[in-house]
C-alpha cells in the first residue's frame, strides 16, 4: 500500500481544499537550455524583456533566487536532476562522449512506481534513450529550431514542420490530452530554447528592432585580478561567433578579423522557401546595413562588439519570447481543464548563461550568471503567491522533492534534499538547512573553459581550478560582479580558509574524489599526441602485454629503452605510461580509450599512484580507490586477463620524506585488491633502496624517476611475475 506522508502537513494548513489532499498532485516540469535569469522579467525586473507566462508562475507562486547547478551543462545538468546526485556519482561529467546510464535509479521511475503517468517531450541530450516514461519523444542530440526531427520510442525519426518550441508545446497537450485522466502525471516538457544558434521564429523575427537592449556592464572584462585560466576561453562575443552560425549573414565571410568562419547558418539551410523569405525579409535588411557600415569604415572595434551584442541577445530574447508563449499555453490549457489546482508547475532551465557578461555568451564557469538556475514554482494552495525564496537550492534536490510529493519514498543514495519543508515554510530555509552548495565542472574542449569546481555560501564563493592548483576567492556582496578574486587579500584569510574548509568538508560529504573521477589532459597537445599514438598502437593490437602508469612507465621509452627491448619488445607489449598523469588521467584513457586491437591480452602491469601524491600530496585513501577504479576498469574489460599490481615506487631522498610515507600508506591499502584472484599485488620498492632505505642516486637520480640501471632492476624483481602469469616464456638476461 503508498501512503502520503505529504498529506501530514497538507492537513495541517487551513488553505487546502479537501480535493487536494485526497489526490497527490501532478506535476508539470517545464524545462528549457540555456536560459538566464536575466532574461526573465520575474527575476531581472524585465532590463531586457518581458516573460508575461513565466511570470506568472511567479506571481502565482514562488520564485527561487538563490537556484544553482551543480555542473553548467546540459546534459550533466539533467542527470542531476533525474538522479538527485552530483556529476561524479550519477557518472555523466561532461557532454563529450557521455551516455546516461539509464539502468540507475531516476526520479521519473520511481514516480512511475508509485502510480504516476510520465511523460517526456523534447530535448533530451543525455545520448541514450529515456527511461521512466510511459511515452516520449525527443530531440535527437541538440535538436533544430525549423522543421525538427524528433526520434521516437520505436526507433524512428520524424520530422515535423513547423518551429521547435511551438512543437514542444504541441507535444506537451497532445500527451494531457490523451492521458489516462484517473492517474496522477509527470510531464516533463523540455525546450530547446533558448540554444545556440538563437534561431527565432516567424513571428518574433524583428522583435527588439526599435531598441538597443541594455549592455552589461562588464562586455569589455579584460579578466584581470583573476586566474589567467579565463583568458583562455572561447566563449568571447568579441572573437568568437561565426559569421553565418551565429549572426546570420549569408556567403563568405566578409569581415575575417571580426567574425569566425566554418560554420554557416544550418537553420537556414532547413527551412522551406516560405520561411526562408520571412527570414530573409527580417535579416537582409539589417545585415546590408551592417556590411556597408563596415565597408565604409563606420565602427570601432569596440563598435562592431557592440553591434554583434545586439544581434546576439536579440536573437536569443526572440528564442525565450517563442518558448514563453508556449509556457503561456500550457497554463492556459491546465485552467480550461480545470487541472491547476491539483498541479504543480515549475519552470526551469539546465543552467543560466552568459548574456554579455565577462563578454561571454555560453556558461561551464561556476561564476553567478552561468551558475544560477531559474526556478519557479506555482502550487495552489499551497505556495503563497509572489513568494521569493532565498535559500540556497541545487538542481540535485528536485528529484527528492517531486518524490516527497507523489509520497513515494526517497532513496538514501539521493545526495539532494527535498524542497517541502522550504516550500511549507513560506521559502525560508528551515534551521538544519544547508549553508553551502558543491559544484563541479569537468573540463571540455568546446569553448575551453578549465575544470574547476568549488562551493558557495550565501555570501562567498571558492573555486578550484586543479590545472593550475589556484584558488580564487570572491565576496559576492562587495563584488557582485567576481571581477576581483581575494584569494590573496590579507583581509580575506580567515574567509579562505573557512572556505577551503566547507570545501573539504562537502567533498567528503558528496563522496568527491578526484583520483576517481576519471580527467583527460587533451588540453596538453604533447599529451593529445601521445594519447593518439597509443590509441592507434591499442587499434592495431595485438597487445599481449600492457603496462600502465605515469612518467616512470613512460620512461621505458628512455632510459629504459635497452632494457624494454630485452625483455618487452618480443611479448607484444604497449607502453601506456604518461608522464604527469595521475589516476583520474590513467583512468580516462582507459575508459575512453579504443583498445579495438587488443583482443586477448595476456597481462596488465600497473604502477601509477605517485602524482597523486607529488601534485596534490593527496591523501591515500582517495588514490586508492582512483587504482582500485583502474584495476576494475582493466578487470572489466578484459576478465580473462591477470593483472600485476605493483605498489607505488618509493620516493624522496629517505624513509622519512612526507611523500614517500604517502606512497608507502597507498601500498598498504591496495595490497588488499590481491583478494580478486585474477589480481596479484607486488611492492618491489626495497629493489631500488639503499639498506637504511635511502635511495641511491644512480638508481633515481631525481629521488622519482629511474636510471637505466633502475629499469634494469625493475624488469628483473618482476619477471618471475610476468612470465608466469602472462604465460611467457622466462627472459635470462
Ligand atoms: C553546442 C554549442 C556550444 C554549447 C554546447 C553545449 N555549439 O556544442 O556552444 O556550449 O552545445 O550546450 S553549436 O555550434 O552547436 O551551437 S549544452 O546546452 O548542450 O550543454
Ligand atoms: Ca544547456
């Protein structure tokens, strides 16, 4: 039997109608990508434009100022959503490459279980098929504005005329209409707006043209008095939009020094000759007048980014205006149907974005506008109208909330918490509430935007950026706009380190662990190269024996070169050591990579460890689960093959050195991944070592990396080892 614990408390308020408590309420969640609060009116006054159907949401209900994500993009931003956990255990970090795992427990299966009806249109983005929902139909990837194709739950494609978020909308009441009226629902209607490539439709072509839209004021940041990481960007309105993709010019390129080329504008080429000519009739005009006031030399630098801010956040407003009219018909049809009473609507959006600020457009950057989610309720009877809440919520708490609803119960693997008891308290955060939110972002080449995560408390903000191992520190009441990182303010050192200490307090809450969490170095072309290489060498097999590791593994391609060619060279063996990578970098290339060629190896040699330690001296525990991942990985993919484990190397001069003692704990925790019978674990350190336990110099003579000699003395102390459990026959030297 369900029960409702929500009924509890919707007894206990004088405002509830008898009808509401006696069936748990539906919920309509309208999601869109990209959208900032500063273009929405509820939230930003209406500076830029006016969202009337949002609004009313918030004039309705209650809004959330203090909404975040915990890692700006799309698709990792919806996996939070669906599983109420952070990046790092739902497993979907990043965009690039990822597909949801959708065999995990999700808040839409678990309403589904408890007698809800659920349904998705639209945008989806997590690169595996939804599950959950009774029905379905989604963009497939990040879908089109004109004329989209939308992938179905058999399999196939259909492609339907009209415009995106019209579509969505269509989608969205045909499902209400067709539904099952007896049972509660979920309907999760998700926009495509408003993305790249702010492709507006029809009829709000040349809407904003008799305005100039207000600029922020930081368009021209020149990102001083913060980490040299921001420089690195491109997300710059300034250098990076494309002439056709972007700002919607026809042709070639015209203007090369002020526009990037290569990508044209694909809506265009999707629309029918009907569309084209309402386009063309919008745009020509303005992109003429443009063209000759370049030619006759009428802008200043400066003036032709103002001009591309103005195309750009107009485009993108026209997106927002399009999808907030459909929101407006959605609420519309929950009125006619007599359905809003017992309905929960919220609006919300993957991630903020960045509307000129920093002279960005995109997001990643845990910084405020990118950082911030809209999140507006609406909840008769319940919510009081025109509510603000200012408690610190995360995209990670609506699952337990929309459970805490349905009264189904809430897994304890869900690492949110459930919004009621903010929602009941009139949007004040209850005493036990949190005072600090984790966010992480994982690094991806598109726009280039360094991996750093960080917490934030309702006044400061730290952020990591492990790259370059800097922490940046803002007080966002003083500097609202993070224009000034204090990190090394003397003022600020107490904060710092209350900070540094929150952080490390979430991440052992959360279960954060970098060692495990698996990182490329693609952003390093030495290390992309060789990461190439190797993938064409794993490709072309047969590879009987791998090795594993870092720099010292790399170094069998140096000074271990001789020794290697005696022993390795005939077994078929690949070196994947990369010099500087710690567990996360070994482990990223062992998931991602295409071991295509190596079909039936015989043995994994795997010694790597002692970055974690040299960059971060980071604690042993946490590297030993990142070669605990690594051993997994290798058994997982290959369950035939033995694994040869081998403790991490001793290092510095003596016993005593703080780093040596960090790689002798990690040796005493993995000793205990020998308890897999297909793992053997082998410390070989005493080789290298002196009696007293110093290492000698011709042995390491950098106190880490070893001689010719100390490869000599490695391939020796293992080759029992080797030839047995990888079937080889026994090298003598
Ligand atoms: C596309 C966009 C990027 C955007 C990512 C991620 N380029 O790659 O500008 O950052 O999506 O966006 S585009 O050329 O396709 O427009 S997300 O919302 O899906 O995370
Ligand atoms: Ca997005």
């Amino acid at each position: 039997m369900r029960h409702f614990p929500l009924l509890a408390f919707l007894a206990g308020l004088a405002l509830v109608p008898a009808a509401i408590a006696a069936k748990p309420p539906n919920i309509v969640f309208i999601f869109s990508d990209d959208h900032a609060l500063e273009a929405i009116s509820a939230y930003s006054g209406g500076r830029l434009n006016q969202t009337p159907n949002i609004d009313r949401l918030a004039k309705e209900g209650m809004l959330f100022e203090n909404s975040f994500c915990a890692n700006s993009i799309c698709g990792p931003s919806r996996a939070n959503i669906l599983t109420g956990k952070h990046s790092h255990v739902n497993g979907f970090l990043s965009n690039e490459r990822a597909r949801f795992d959708g065999s995990q427990m999700t808040f839409p299966k678990l309403l589904q279980k408890a007698g809800y009806q659920t349904a998705l249109m639209g945008k989806w983005h997590l690169n595996s098929d939804p599950t959950g929902f009774d029905q379905w139909e989604i963009l497939p990837g990040q879908g089109s504005y004109y004329n989209p194709v939308f992938l179905q739950m058999d399999g196939s494609r259909k492609q339907r005329p009209g415009y995106c978020s019209d579509i969505i909308t269509d989608l969205s009441l045909d499902w209400l209409e067709e539904r099952d009226p007896d049972k509660p629902f979920l309907l999760m209607c998700q926009h495509k707006a408003p993305h790249r490539n702010w492709s507006p439709p029809a009829r709000h072509l040349t809407l904003f043209d008799d305005r100039k839209i207000p600029e922020p004021d930081t368009l021209f940041d020149r990102y001083e008095n913060r980490s040299k990481l921001l420089q690195e960007h491109e997300m710059g309105i300034a250098k990076h939009m494309f002439w056709g993709h972007d700002m919607k010019f026809h042709g070639k390129n015209q203007f090369p020094g002020a526009f990037r080329d290569g990508i044209p504008n694909r809506e265009y080429e999707r629309m029918t000759p009907a569309q084209k000519a309402l386009w063309d009739a919008a745009y020509e005009p303005k992109n003429q007048a443009f063209i000759k006031a370049m030619q006759e030399g009428e802008l200043s630098e400066e003036g032709i980014v103002r001009w591309k801010y103005q195309r750009y956040i107009k485009d993108y407003l026209r997106t927002v205006q399009a999808m907030d009219d459909g929101i407006g018909r959605v609420l519309d049809y929950l009125d006619a149907h007599e359905l809003t009473d017992n309905t929960i609507v919220i609006y919300s959006s993957d991630q903020g974005f960045y509307l000129g600020e920093h002279g960005w457009y995109d997001k990643r950057w845990m910084f405020e506008e990118s950082f911030k989610m809209p999140f507006l309720i609406r909840w008769p009877g319940i919510l009081n109208p025109g509510t603000r809440s200012q408690a610190l919520i995360q995209n990670i708490d609506y699952a337990p909330t929309f459970l805490e609803i349905a009264g189904a119960e809430v897994p304890k693997e869900i690492q949110g918490r459930s919004l009621l008891p903010v929602l009941k308290n009139r949007g004040y955060a209850p005493a036990d509430w949190r005072e600090a939110l984790y966010y992480a972002y994982y690094g991806e080449r598109t726009h280039h935007v360094a991996a750093h995560d960080g917490v934030r408390t309702t006044r400061h903000k730290l952020m990591h950026f492990p790259r370059t191992r800097e922490w940046q520190l803002f007080d966002l009441v003083r500097d609202p706009q993070e224009m000034h990182s204090l990190h090394a303010h003397p003022d600020y050192s107490d904060v710092l380190e209350q900070m540094k200490e929150r952080y490390a307090r979430l991440r052992d809450q959360y279960g954060v662990n970098s060692a495990a969490i698996p990182v490329s170095r693609l952003n390093e072309s030495w290390w992309q190269q060789r990461y190439q290489s190797k993938q064409k060498e794993t490709r072309q097999g047969p590879g009987k024996l791998l090795f594993i590791g870092d720099s010292i593994t790399q170094g069998w391609e140096g000074a271990g070169n001789d020794v290697w060619q005696q022993y390795y060279a005939e077994r078929d063996a690949i070196n994947l050591g990369f010099s500087g990578d710690r567990t996360e970098h070994a482990l990223w290339r062992l998931v991602k990579g295409d071991f295509k060629g190596v079909t039936d190896p015989q043995l994994a040699v795997v010694m790597i460890g002692t970055n974690n330690t040299g960059h971060l001296e980071q604690d042993p525990e946490e590297t030993r689960v990142g070669i605990e991942k690594i051993v997994a990985q290798l058994r997982g993919a290959y369950p035939k093959m033995p694994v040869l484990l081998l403790g991490v190397f001793p290092r510095g001069a003596t016993p005593d050195d703080p780093m040596r003692r960090i790689n002798v704990a990690i040796n005493e925790r993995i000793a205990a991944l020998a308890s897999d019978e297909k793992v053997t674990f082998l410390d070989i350190g005493k080789t290298f070592l002196n009696d007293d336990g110093s290492l000698p110099k011709d042995i390491m003579p950098d106190l880490l990396h070893l001689s010719p000699k100390g490869y000599e003395l490695w391939a020796e102390a293992i080759e029992d080892q080797v030839a047995s459990l990888g079937g080889f026959s026994k090298v003598t030297p």
